[in-house]
C-alpha cells in the first residue's frame, strides 16, 4: 500500500474536452485506476505554493512524488525533511532542477530522483526551431496585423530576416541542442555552432556540419540567433546577465527553452528594449506560473517586436503527453514491483548519490561557463 | 530615353527607419539614380485600383512596367490594351499571375514578361516550415495568452502536436516545394509526400525520403498536413473547394504561402469553422490587400485556434528584397543595353510565345488537376 502525490496543472473544460491531455489533475497521467487496482493511494493537486499548499500537507506522508517541470512542484530541502516516508521523485518530462537534489542524496538515507529522459526532447526542438523562424521572420506583429483588419506589408518587413546565411549557436548541445542543429541543417545557415565542456564525436559535427567554440563569449559574439539547451544548476543560474547579453552581436536573437532561471529577465527586457537583442522567445519562466507582471510577457524592441513567448509548453504537446505518461508509469512499475530495474539514463540521484553528470559532480564537470 | 513605371507597396516611415526596404515606393529597388543617370524617366507608384489610378495613368506610355506579387499591380487584358509602348513587364520577385500572359503574347507584338528566378524561393520555403510548426505546435493562441498576462496550459496544449510522427504532402515540387521537403527532412515525419505532373529524380527522392502519390485525392486523405506550392493558372484556380477540402482527413492542416486564388476562401473559412481543417496558415490572399472583412483574417476552428496567416511577406524578407532588387535590376541592364541576355529561367513569355511550362503550353502539361 503505498501513497503516490501527484503535482499537475489543471486542465479544467479542456481536461474534459481532449482526454488526451494526461498531464492534467483530471486526466493523471492516466495512472488512477492502475493503481488504485493494485491497493495503492493517488493524490492529485495542483495547489503547490505557499505553506499550506495542498502539495505541503500530502507529502508528509507520501511515498512517491511525481511532478512536472510545466507547473513545478518545487521540492526544496524544507520540503524533503518534511517528507518522512518519501522514497522516489519522479519528473513526469525532463528536467529535475525543482528538486533539491543535494538535499535529495540526504533524504531518508538518499532518495531516488528519475526523470522520464528523451520524452519530450524533439518536442523542444521543435519549438526551438519554430521560436527561431518566428522571430527571424517576424511573424507575431504580421499574424497581429492581419487579424485585426489592417494591410501594410512595410511595417512588418522591416525585422523579417531569412534564417538561410545566418549564424546560429546552441548554449549546450545535449539531447535537444544536437536535435536543433538537426533541424537546422538544411536550412543553409552560414555557421552552425555550439559551446558545450563535452564536444560532438568528430564523424556527427561532420555529419550535421557544425562546430565547437572554445569559450561561450566567442561563441556569442559569433552569433545572429543563440539557442539555450542547457540544464539549470548554480552554474547556468542567471548565466544570460546584463554583462554576457552584452557580449552578443547587436541585433541578434535570443531563444529559450531550457529554464527561465538561465537568464536574468529583467536584463533580457532591457536588452529588447534598447534594440541590443532584437529578439526574445521560448517558454521557460520564474516562477512557474509566471506572475502577470512578469517583464518577459510583454517585453519588445525599439520597432514593437521581437517577443515570441508562450507558456512553458513545448514539452507538453500531446504525443509528449502519451509519452511522459507511459515513461512515469514504467518507473513506477519499477518501483512498485521492487524490481528497480530503472533505465540508467532516467536516473538524476540514486543511493544517495548523483546518477548523471548533467546536473552535479560539479568537480568533474566545467558546464557552460569556463 | 525609356519610361519605367515602377508599382511597389508604401513604406512611410518604415521605410525611411530602415533603407534595405527596397521593394517600397520611397526606396524604390534602389534604381532612381541608376536608370536617371543614364537619361531615362522612373516613375514610380502605390496607387493601382480602379480607372483613374496613377497606374493607368501612367502604362499609356511607359516601355518598362514593373510589379510585384505583394502589392500587385494587375496587368489586365484592358490594361495591356492601353499601353502602346510597353515593351518589358518585370515581376520583381516571383509569380507572374497578376500579368494575363496570354494577352501578353498578343500586346504589341508580343511583350517580354521576366521574374526574378528563385529569389525567394527560400524565403518562402523557410515561411512554410515556420507556419507548419505554428499551427502544430498551437503557437498563436499561447503567445496571445502570456502576452495578455495569463497562464492556462491546458488550455492551448490541448491542440499541440509534434511535427514529428506526422504525414506532410506537397501540391507541386519546383523551386520551392522540393525546398519545403528538405527542410522538412529531419523533423523524423512519418512520411513526405508530393503530388506533381513531374516527378523528382529517383535519386533526389530517395536524398530527400520522399514519394510520389499518383492523385492529388489520394495525397490528401493521407495527409496531417498539405502545403500548396503550386502556381497560380485556371487548372489551379479555386483548387481547394469545398469539394477537395472534403478529401482532406479530419483535423488536418494547410498551408498556403502560393496564392490566395487557389483556394476558395469561404470553403476554407467553413472548413475551419466546423474542425474539418484544424488550422490555415500562409501569407497570400485574392485580393491583395486583402479587404478588411476578408474571412481568412479571422476564421478559426471550434477551439478558437488555427489561424496563422500573415500579410503577403514570405517572399519580401530584407534578404529577398535585396534578391529581387539586384535581379530586377540585372533584367532592366539586359533590356537597356540591347542585349537582351536574360536568364533563360527568368522568362516567362518571350517573343509572343510561353517561355516557360509553369504557366503556359496547357496541352503539353497537366499540372496539379489529373
């Protein structure tokens, strides 16, 4: 008998309307009855802020925690000592950053922290690729100008760009950085880029005809449009500051799908806003829900443009749904049945100790910042 | 001493702000100083409706007309009748369908009708690929939703798909549908499609992945998404009726970036309304402008979604614009000088007969329709 809490945004009407949409409190993940059969307790909430937060007061006792990076469930050290039964964390998607994990590896003699890798990874390069062509080819003001009835072709071709000859550079190249620059191939960019402390072999940055700079300020000042694929650690914290914006060639475009935290908003607004960043897009937020006055919303540049924001949901399309659905369920069963038969590459901290090098062993790694 | 009328669209202030507007009236392909050095006239022109505009004021006498598909200037039978001089009709940019080339043939003996071959035609790959992105992946109702201060993710993932996994079809493979393919290639699509009277090289379907479909019908049953890249000519007029879009499957998108004649807009807007297509996107309209109460400005499916149209631009990004206006140019030196050694690709109608099969030789082609 075991007590699962589950943290997930709500869907409302729409829930009811597209069953597909799992990752919803009244969808699930589609896991009730599954595990209800089997004798176990499912606590579903999307209330997850503030101390009496439905989220503080279940986790007391709760043996499994599943949240998702879209409507986070932040997992702070507080949090963990409260949780006394707690054994395994799992992220229903990718990204494991709203988790103490340090406190994780001391938690009830080392808690599990999984994740469901490679569930959502072409979903997020999509995005990416989309964020780039929407910003480079201004569509958000010119779909704006139709809709509400106007016609003037000048006033929107004034920002549109080719990304054909341009230079793009992706901020890491892990599972999704390597799958933009896929995608970017045939675009015939002039460069293709990327900056990361692990290089491509040799035969795949021949295969996609991109490569590696030594140092992030190089690699930026190179770059018409820069890509942020890296995870969030106290490395990439506030990363994308005031004095690294200013390394950026003037003009270019900055896209972010990895974490909001990655940048520092209020020095990206004020990069639109004098025209040294022509653009900003992507769906990453801090917090999550963004507050209504969240600079980033409503942030452009000089012409009114250059904003191509949307709510943390690249990750989320509905065939990532089916996917993250499945992946959770499949560590649950791992874990329920005891087998801990976990694919290697889902584990974040096991044992008490980190299972990938993507988020610590800080002394063995040199990730993005040099 | 030649007369060039020159119609292109208004800039205003936009095109004071930024100089590589070319295709403007007030920066007019930058050729003012170029053809008055040389001793001939430019005049040049926004106002191209109705009897008494400045166009028909102007064709009586002019020797060279140039046009563009974004602002275009209709090149009627009527028209061509009154214009005893004309020698040459240059398209700066691509689509000739605003010239009736078959009165061309007969206008003064025979007009020369010349575009500026593929230089847009990335431009306008690059848009499609942008527009199917948006449409699957929800873009537009989610933007709207941060930019006005919301957070409801459910309520735009709720129509969100991956490009991935899904079957996407071409209607014609030239210039810039084979383009659209390529890009296309490495978003891991179930399959390519393309319904065309010629058919690729093997090798270039195998390079690309993609296969033929005997029947524009059967493409479309099969088809998640359809981008039209075929042009404008009365076998494609009004194409897409309510009776094709029937043939289309359920819930499935199209993307029209050809010209707004090939589809009957209010089938479209219907088509829509009742979810049998999901979305609609592109950038060409008939007319141009299009009127304020046009129905694709605003139609949406149930959910209020899919609507991802844009004033006609894909082809006058900044970088085509500088494209089409060293093309035009290079076209109007062949004229001026005698030489007449034009592109052989950039002819369209050429001593009283078709130059190209994309327009004309109707026995001799079977485009789109079978």
């Amino acid at each position: 008998m075991v007590k699962v809490l589950l943290v997930l945004y709500d869907g409302g009407k729409h829930a009811q309307e597209v069953p597909a949409l799992l990752g919803t409190t009244e969808n699930e993940l589609g896991i009730r009855k599954w595990l209800e059969d089997q004798g176990h307790t499912l606590v579903t909430t999307s209330d997850k802020e503030g101390e009496n937060s439905k989220f503080d007061q279940e986790l007391v006792d709760a043996e499994v925690i599943i949240t998702t990076p879209f409507h986070p469930g932040y997992l702070t050290a507080e949090r963990l000592a409260k949780a006394k039964n707690l054994k395994i964390a799992i992220t229903a998607g990718i990204g494991s950053d709203h988790v103490d994990l340090a406190a994780a590896n001391k938690t009830n003699g080392g808690i599990t922290v999984a994740e469901v890798t490679g569930s959502n990874v072409v979903s997020v390069a999509e995005h990416v690729v989309m964020t780039i062509l929407v910003l480079l080819r201004n569509f958000v003001p010119a779909h704006e100008q139709v809709a509400s009835g106007k016609w003037d072709v000048a006033a929107v071709a004034k920002q549109e760009y080719d990304l054909e000859g341009k230079v793009v550079g992706t901020v890491a190249v892990g599972r999704i950085g390597e799958r933009v620059l896929r995608r970017l191939k045939p675009f015939g960019c002039k460069e293709l880029l990327y900056f990361d402390y692990q290089g491509l072999k040799p035969e795949v940055e021949a295969e996609i005809g991109c490569r590696r700079v030594d140092t992030l300020e190089e690699m930026l000042a190179q770059c018409d449009v820069v890509t942020i694929n890296c995870p969030l650690h106290e490395k990439t914290k506030g990363l994308f500051n005031k004095e690294l914006i200013s390394k950026m060639k003037k003009g270019s475009y900055l896209v972010n799908t990895a974490r909001g935290a990655i940048v520092v908003k209020e020095d990206v607004a004020e990069a639109l806003r004098t025209g040294h960043l022509a653009g900003y897009g992507g769906d990453v937020w801090f917090p999550q829900p963004a507050p209504g006055d969240h600079p980033l919303r409503t942030a452009v540049n000089p012409f009114g443009f250059g904003n191509a924001m949307t709510p943390h949901m690249s990750g989320t399309s509905l065939d990532a749904q089916k996917r993250y659905a499945d992946g959770t369920k499949a560590i649950l069963e791992s874990y329920l049945t005891g087998k801990h038969d976990y694919r290697p590459e889902d584990l974040i901290v096991y044992n008490g100790d980190w299972a990938t090098r993507s988020y610590g062993q800080r002394d063995k790694i040199n990730t993005v910042k040099q």
